[in-house]
C-alpha cells in the first residue's frame, strides 16, 4: 500500500475518536502509507461539510453509500449506532473497502453472522473498536500471561462499571427501551471479554443475574415509564482454558467513570488492572523473600511497545484516545496482510456469541454454553 | 454485673486473640465489670499451665470440662477447630454460662440447630467471634447505610482473598480434607456474610460456583493426594432487601493477605472498604458540582466509635486485635442484657444456612433458595 | 488569522510531540484556521526528508535559517537543545514569526533577557512549552484555588522527581558536565515553577541545597570522570503571595518516572496532585460532618475544560501528548491576541531568574531574593 | 527480673496508652516477668482512684512523688506534659527506678542534659517514647537499609502533618502560647528525627524556615490573641551520612491526620512509607526486567517481627497502640541490659539538641550545625 483513502460514517463519540487517529497515525508510528482522509458522512450535508473541515476529510455528504461507493476509500471507518452496522458494514466490504467498525457488531446474531460471512467473502480486513486491548499496558501483561510470569491461570475477575445511569432522577432515554439490547451485559460486557479472548481464550459456558436497580424513571414531560433494559449484570464464567472467575458490569455504579478493572490469579502469581489509572498494572509474583513480596504498581514505558512510538519517557502517559491510534495501526497491518492484534469480525461474533449465552442463563435460570 | 469471670478453652490464634481482648477491655472502654480470667484449657497441663501464666489464667486444665463447670466461670470463650464447637458450647450454656465461640458454628447444620437450641434454652448470651462487623469503620458504614447517605442499596460486591493455600507446590494438609468442610466457603464467605448480614440484611437466594485451582497436592513423603476441597468460590446473591451483587472468595489469591472487600453501591452513592486498609473507607456521594465529586477516603477517627477508646487522634489507626476487644465489650453488653451489636447463634445459624444453599446451589447447576 | 503556516526546528522528543499538537488541534478543537505544516528543519537533509513525509510537513531543511525566513512560515516551533534557543528564537521573531520555544530558554539570563526583548520588540506570540500546567486537572485545580474553594494557601511542597540518573552504573554523558547548566535544577526545577507562577503567583526568595548522589561516575571507555552537575536540589521557598513551602527535585530518585507533586495547604482545605497519575487529584475541604471528611480522588472529566474536547466521557483520560494539543490552542489564541494561558517569554523569564537564585543561594549559604 | 512493679504518672492520651502496653505486653511476647500495676498518679485523689480501676493499678494517689518513692515501683511511666519531665524522671531515677517517659524530654536544652546525666548517674533504663521507630514495617525498612537493598542512600524526604490546628476559626489555646515551644519543630519533628536517627544515623547541618498559617486567633470571650508558635516548618537536612533531604512538618496540614511519610532514595532502589497506612510499605529495586520494575507495596507481615507476637497471619495488621507494646517489651530488655531497640536519653538528646539548631538556623538565616 503506498496510500490510505479513508472513508468516516459518523462523527459522534467514537466518529471524532476515529478521526483523531487517522490525523496520527503516521506522525506517531512514521511507519505508515500516506493517509488520505477523502470523505465523509453525517445525516445532513451541512453537518458533513462542517466536520469534514474540522476532521480534515476532503469530501462530504449526507449519504453514506455515496463514502463505501467512494472508488478514492479503501477503508471505511463505521461509528453509527449498532442497528446500523451490519447495514453498512456489509456495503462496505461488498464494495471492496476494509472496514473499521464499532462495537458491538449488532443486535441481532443473525446480523452479526452476516457481517462475519460479508468480511470472510470479501478477503478485506474487518476489524471491530476494542480499544481496551491496545492499551501497551494490557499487550505487556498479554505478554507476561504467555511467558508464564504468573504461572498457570485458575480464577479472573472483570469488572466494568460507569455511573451515567446511577440517578434514579435521570430521565428515560433510549438506553433503557428493550430495542436498545439486554442493557449493561452488549453496552459494557463485551469490553471486558474482549480482554478475556486475548489475555485468556474463550469462554466455554456462563451463568447470569442481571437487576434494574430503578424499576421506572421519569419522563420529561410528567410521569413514569418502566424500564426495559437491565443497567447490572453478574456472571459467572468457565473458560475453555479452565479457568473460571465473574465478570460484573455496571451503568449505575455511582462514583465509577470509566473503570474496566481486572484481576488474574495464577499458580504462581496474580495481576491487576483498571482502566482508570490505564497508564499502571500491578504485577505480584511469588519470587524472593516472602518478606519482601507484595504487588508492584509498574507504570506505562517505553519497554512496554508501542508506548516508545509515542513518547521515549517512562510514567508520562498514554491517553485513551491514543488507544485509537494504536487500533488503527494495527488495522492498518491487517490491510496489508500482517500478523494483527486486532478483534476480527470472526472473533466479535464469538462474544456477541457469549453475551447472548448470558442473556440465556438469566432467563431459565441455569448455566448456558457459548456456542462454537 | 459486678465481676466477671472468664474461662477459655484453646490458645492459638483465636485463643490468645481472645485472651488479649480479655486482658484489654476493661483498661480500653473504662465501663466494665471487673474481669477475671479464671480457667484456662489446652491439650496438656503443662502447656495449659504455660499458657495461663502467659495469658494471665489463674487456673489451667487439660479437660475442658472443668472450665464449663467451674463455678468462677460466667463466660466460655471457645476457640478451638470448628469440629468441637458444638459440644463444648452446648455444655457451657447448659452450665449456665455466656459462650463467645468463634465462627463458624459448626461443620453440620444439625449441630448449629443444637447450638441455637440450647443457647435460646439457656437464656445466655452466645455470641460469635465475627470481629469484622466491629471495625469502626464497619459501624459508620453501617450507619450511613441506616441514614440513607447513598440511597436506596441496589447492588454489592464482596471479596474476601488471601494466599496462604495459592502456592501448588504446598503440602496436601487437613483443609483440602473433604472433612473439613466445602473450602473457602465456609472457611471465608461467612465472613463477607457477617458484613452483609449486619449491613443489608438477609440473602434470599444464591447461585454458586466453586473451583479447585489445584486438582492434587503433594504429600510430604512422596506421591501426590487429590485435593477434596474447593478453594475458590464464586457466588451471586439476591438478598431480601431486593439488592444483588455477587460475593467471591480465595484462599489461593497470591498477593491477597487480609482481603475482606466490599463495594456498594446506592442511588444516590457509593462506599469502599477493603479490610487490609481498614483504618479508612472510600465514600462517594452524588452531592455538590460534578467537576468536584470523587471517591472520598475517608480515616478512621473518634467521629468512628469507639475509636474513641482506643486513641483520642485520628488517622492513628487500630489493628485487627482491637476488633476484638470491641466483640468483648459488645458481649459483655449482651451478658447484660443491653441492646449489643453482635452475631449471635440465631444469626449465626442463618449465615450457615446460606452457606450450605450456595453449595447446593453449585451441586445443582441453579438458584437454591436460603431456608430462614 | 484564515491559516496558520508552520515551521518547526528539531524533531526529538519534544520535536515529535510538537508536531503530534499539530496535527491533532483542529481535529480536536474544531475552531482553529487552517493549520498547513510547511516546513521541518534538521540536521541533515536525509533525516529532514525522512521526518517531513513522517510528521506530514511539506518541505524540509538541513538550514534552520530556511525556516524562519520562509515567507508562508507564521509560527516556528523551536525544540532544539537550550543552547540553541535564543539564537534561533530572536531570529524567528525578527522576522515576524511566532515563536513556540521549548523551556528552559537558555542557559545564561543574559540570552533569555535578549529573548524576552525581542518578542517584546515584536509584538509576536513568545510561548514557552510548560505543558504541565495545561492539563484540564491542573486547570481545574487552578479554578478552584481562584475561586477560594480551600481558603488562603499558606503552605506548598512541590516535588519533581525522575529516576534516569539514577543508576551509578550508568556512563558519565552530558548531562554530568557543568556546560549542561546546574542539573536538577534548570532540568526540572522550572517544571514546578511553571505551577507555583500559574496557580499561587511568583516566588520572592529561596533557600537551596544541592547534592551530587554520584561523585564520578564511568567512561565507556574505562576509568571515572568527576561529575560537574547537581542531579539533587532541595529548596526553601517564599512566594510573593505570602504563602511557604519546598521544592525538591532529583534525577537520580529510583521508581518515580514522571513524578511532578504537590501539596496546596489552605484555610479552608487542601489539595494533592501527581503527574503520574496526571488524570486525578485529590481535594479536601472542611466541610460537612468530620466523620466524613476525607480526600476526594476527583477523575478527569468533561466538567474541566477542553477536557471535553478530547472526549466526551470522564475518566476515560488523557494523556501526556494531549497537553501539548491544549498548549497549541492556547498558542493560536495568543497569536490572534486572545486571552491565552501560557508562559511567554516575560514570565518564562522570571522562573529561569528564580533558578538562578536558588543556585546562587546554594553558593552562598543563605537566603536569596528573586530578582524582579 | 522475676516480676516488674509499674509506675504510671499521668492517664491521658499517653497514659492510658502505657496502660495498655503494661496490659498487653506479657499476653502478647509471653516471654516477660510478671507485670505489676502498682501505683498510679493523677491531679486529684478521685481521678486518680477511677482511673486506677479502670487501667488495672493497685494504688492511687495524687502526690506524684508517691509514684516514685514506692518501693514495690521499679519503673515509672512519665506521661505528664512535657514542662514536669525533667523533674519527675530526675527524681525517679535518683530513687532507683528505671524510667519510661514520653517525648519530648524538656523545653529546655539545660533540662534535657540533667535527665541524661540523671540516667547515666543512675546506670537504670531510661526510654523515651518514640514508638514509630517500634513499628514492625519500620523495623524490617531498617533491616533492608542495614542490608543494602537499596544500596547507598543519598538523599530523603520526611514529612509529619496533621490538621488539629488547621481551622483558622479555632480559639487560641496554649499550643499557640510561646512558652508551650517553638510549635510544629518539636511537636512533631522530633518523630520523623527518632527515624532518621534509627534508620539513617545523625543529622550534621539543618536549614530552617517557620512559619505561622495563621498571625492571631480567636479568643473565646471575643477578640484576638496574636499567634506566637510556628504551626509548619520547613527543613533542609545533611546527615552525618552524607545523605541529605527535607523534612516538612505542619500542624495546620487540612486531611491530614497521622501522616509520618518518608521517602528514601539509595543507588539502588528507594523505599516509601506513611504512618497513615502503617501497615504497609513500597520497595522499589533496580532488578530484573526494567519492563516489570515498579514500587512493590508489601503488608505488614508475621516476616517482620515481632508482628508475629500479634498475629500469625500476614495482612490482617496492627494498631498504634501495639507499637507501643513493643515499646514496652523493649523497654523490658533495657532494664535487664539486654540490647534495646530505643531512643534512650542520650540519644533523646541529640534529637533535641537537632530541633534546636533548626531553630537557630531560622532566626539567623543561614545553615547551622548540630552540636555533638
């Protein structure tokens, strides 16, 4: 590849976060084929033209085939809601583009086994938004769970948890409408499982409890409607690796913003994370004199790749977004055919796979088995 | 009561622990009867004449027997193996004496019905050693549950870890003997259940899983002996206030050496605590602008009684012992009469069958009901 | 301003991170003219070439003058070594740029003096690079201080500590000899200094220790060379405001790898912050019952501007790169004549005057006043 | 020693404290003569007859000298205020008793070298109640020092704050008054000296600045008295050593409760420690993979005696009234003249004479030295 024509659906959250690492993803890795940021979409065109300018795209319109039809973009960045993704998803690779997408794939399995079918058929590299597995911090201890620096791993526990639904006095918004999903188990539940395929292989089977902690909530113009969504989730998780552990997910755990927190025991060690403090992990092994053992908070470094492409200076700091830079190398990688640290659409439909097999367990009460 | 006198029966850990809290109460809390420490049991004269003079006993005694019917004796502290609890607490309240017996109660829940039993028939106080719930940090956060400071409770989370079972390479002993129980759930979770317990209320249903992070041990001769017993125990939890949350505990969590964790979680806040830091406590509101709210950590200090016995200062910190100087002076308020903060054998009884639903809950792949 | 041209001079360290700001400020900030990188000099027209494709520059330059003269160059970033930079900084401004000059301005007052009064003379934005205190938390911070939220400050301590000297093994480089400045001092030292300007005001006089952890240290090619610089300096502080308090800095201090601390003491409350964990601080006040007062670790969030211009969501974090994003926006305001939060080269001026008071007052073993 | 007859003049903060340890200690080491609590002396017959029940003490009396004269005393605990120290442990000693007082020795330089010359004169014990240094994890910090695991130590930060006198809205009382003493220097810079002398050996040269938060404060009948003590001092510090550093104290330190923190840095790792968490400490060393380096927080553990005289198990953590049982076992050892872990008089000496020079350093404005 000597250039990168990229197309962009969406420029909210996500759409800006994508934008920002397609500015910098050359000046940062200097590694990369020139990018090209060709065009845009939004839903009107005055929208369109005002980001495009702002994101420094070249082109933009109000119709989004009009980005996966775009003969200049060779890959397209798709940061809709979900009900959208399969849609454009599947246009995109029909049309010969790579395709960057957010997670989670779809609502629907059915949707999600499409977009996986339309990326195998097309030979294009699909890659879904999980950030949290970019962070240099979480590839280290990626690399330390294969070195075997903690022994052999037997118990996890993952946590995620953000407190944008914790006010009972919050008005209902769409969030809660049973059409939006199960709830906190598609909103959160498949970052920490992310993890879990990279760091520790796929889950075999699971058993769920979720909880409304507010039953109804007001609507803005007087009155109540009930909620439809479950905001909590609890599951416990057998791995096929043999591992078992929890995993809890949040939208109303008060005090939280943006925790994604992880513990890994093995026989020989264990190690910590929260996404909170995401530039530090904790490492405890059990080496020396048991006087002298106790977890070891190690900070973001440049020995830690690719924190070096961005900074020569240990404990300086990553920020979230850069996650996205990094995501975006390695899609770039995957466009070009090489190894790849990337959630393909093969193994997102594994989680969605997974969070469907705890939405089972809630309902009849009993272990369900993710399905292959 | 104007004076009273102490038997004691076991000397190790729980033992001596007691026999400090015996020696500190009255110089601690200033208000109590005078206290004798009368009669002491242990394996063997000579180490029961050794220990009295050590722990301050005037009399010592290879039979326990003589301190549950010594006449100077109004109170038994029973701090032997759980496997004995039953018959020697039995005998003391059929003497006619309070019993402070540590938990659990009993292996067999028949033998806690009897326990219970014969404690309602006597009219003594019996009181279990659940020194956690003494923490003053414990009691403010119970308070501040009491006064609605977050809310309505809707979901928790408990831990209790520790590592002293984590390494693989450790001797098979008695606790991976089926005949000593499940595991860590009755050697840890009725811990957690103390704090729930006396915070929350009661667990209505539960849905457990347990694991053995090691199938075998070796054994010191050579050879190797499959482990019988569960050392981790993952479990969710419905409790009869209407909140859920999840309770998981370890004895093979390496870099875990006195965790007892919980998080909790209200509609208008949420607490922290983790025992291995129990001189503060995390506490957040949803009050004031929210650029300026966090989790506050918050000190132990005389605004925490009875730190207030312990040290006029704050931040200045008491240890795990001091709780069960607190657990002595609460008994002592429960030999009289007076309203007590305390796990009694009625109480007790109830956590015990919680225990007993969880693994029956794991026997059967699905919820088991708490029988009240 | 329509556009801004740039040229930059030097892509180390800070070279990269000033072209990364570059890049990404109108993606982030939506609101800034046309950024066109225009022309990059180095050492070597290879490297440049290499550096211009990498960083997205349009020309490239072994000749630095090339920069400052080109005619479609509005602003120059200067990222050089200090040596170079008033001779490279007056050029600029002499011919009508902008400047953007990494700190410290240079080794002698007597250049940074020339420097302060040709951006004088100019009438250009004289902006140096303290990206500290353009972090949202530390601007937050500063609100509060503003808005009297803990009171008068009466005390400070201030710490900023680095362990890449640390290791007595290492080999004697230029950073030992004394041509490289005092050490700690001019290294670190002004980093803090940038802090106490912008949030308490200026320093008035100073008492300062220095010490060598090391008196000689290896040559790669066998036998020691004495060091020339001071790696540690201690110092007593007296601000202008009234306030007292120390700034320690080392070189040499093992496991802190971007620690820049501090302490703010007031009337009514106190705050704490740690650049290692640069996404929270923590804020105390005297308020409410004392039971629960405590510090509040306070995370990062839309709720400290431009926060929200990075990302819509607290606690997600930002990282070191994106302070220097913020610092370019403030670097547009102040080349358009808006309020700009910055240290020009008249304050830059006063802290490096501040550093060589705390020199000469080490020298003389007494007290030192600040010049003004 | 068969048996020990115990002394304890004063019962508040202190007292009651030394009340416990001569409770505990026996119960807790069991390996100590049989403690008698013979006589106790208070300000009033009654108080002293309620505080005599309450702590355990045969005797009560409000004439001090009764204390000292007893013949069945064999040492006395001197928890007076500091001005009656010299007197009381002068006349104990010269009446053969071994003596425990609290610090610090005398207001006044002459005071404190009589109670010296008293001690040595008497050939008895004379402790001074410095018991941070008695800590377990101070102990085992002390231990890795002596060991060189973290090499030379080259420079150290202490600091000792609380915020009991940070309202600037609270009365005047004597602690502002001029004869109660300089202020923060020996109320608290004596603690963070008592580790420095333990851990690093003694300070050469010292560097002073005071200063007063607050000029006047609010009398309770109307009106202001001027402020006429130091609440916050500021030291520079070199060590006999050759170490240098800071140490910072302030009474008017808002969340500040307990906190005694240091910081060391050797050639070869550094060690972090804070009263506030005394059960724990972090253990940086340069050793193994820099990728996997970090501060290691280590728990206070049965591996740091005499933690194990408490507690078998790691984690679970003492209280500072424990570090005084130490004290007094401690103390035990020196009245058989058995090697001591101390601050005894002379030593108290030099840690006075140090606060004293700081002191001098301050009113002259230049460095001074610590007379041997």
């Amino acid at each position: 590849m000597e250039s990168v024509g990229v197309g962009l659906i969406g420029t909210g959250y996500m759409g800006k976060c994508h934008a920002l690492a397609w500015n910098a993803v050359n000046p940062v890795f200097g590694d990369c084929p020139d990018i090209r940021l060709v065009h845009l979409a939004e839903v009107s065109e005055d929208l369109a033209a005002a980001k495009a300018r702002e994101l420094g795209f070249e082109k933009s319109t109000a119709a989004w085939r009009a980005v996966v039809e775009d003969p200049q973009v060779d890959v397209v960045s798709i940061t809709t809601p979900n009900a959208f993704h399969a849609e454009m998803a599947i246009a995109a690779l029909e049309g010969g583009k790579h395709v960057w997408c957010e997670k989670p794939m779809a609502p629907a399995v059915a949707d999600a086994v499409r977009m996986r079918d339309a990326a195998v058929k097309s030979g294009r590299a699909a890659v879904l938004g999980y950030n949290y597995i970019q962070n240099p911090v979480m590839r280290h201890i990626g690399a330390l769970l294969e070195a075997g620096e903690i022994g052999a791993v037997h118990h996890v526990r993952f946590e995620m948890d953000e407190d944008f639904m914790a006010d009972p006095k919050a008005h209902f918004f769409w969030k809660s409408e049973a059409a939006s999903g199960y709830g906190a188990l598609d909103d959160f539940a498949v970052h920490p499982l992310s993890l879990i395929h990279t760091l520790l292989g796929p889950v075999s089977s699971v058993m769920a409890d979720m909880a409304k902690p507010y039953d109804r909530r007001p609507l803005s113009d007087g009155g109540h409607r009930p909620v439809e969504t479950f905001d909590v989730a609890s599951v416990l998780l057998r791995l096929e690796s043999g591992a078992a552990g929890t995993l809890c997910v949040s939208r109303s755990a008060w005090g939280r913003k943006g925790r994604v927190a992880m513990q890994i025991f093995g026989s020989e060690g264990a190690i910590l994370f929260d996404q909170e403090r995401m530039n530090e992990f904790q490492l405890y092994r059990n080496q020396g004199h048991s006087a002298n053992q106790g977890f070891s908070t190690i900070l973001a470094s440049p020995d830690h790749p690719p924190y070096d492409r961005f900074l020569p200076a240990p404990g300086h700091g990553l920020g979230f977004n850069d996650q996205k830079v990094i995501e975006c190398r390695q899609l770039l990688s995957a466009m070009s055919g090489d190894p790849a640290h990337v959630i393909d659409f093969e193994e997102g439909l594994a989680i969605e796979r997974t969070i469907h097999a705890m939405a089972r367990s809630f309902e009849e009460g009993r272990w369900a088995d993710v399905p292959r």
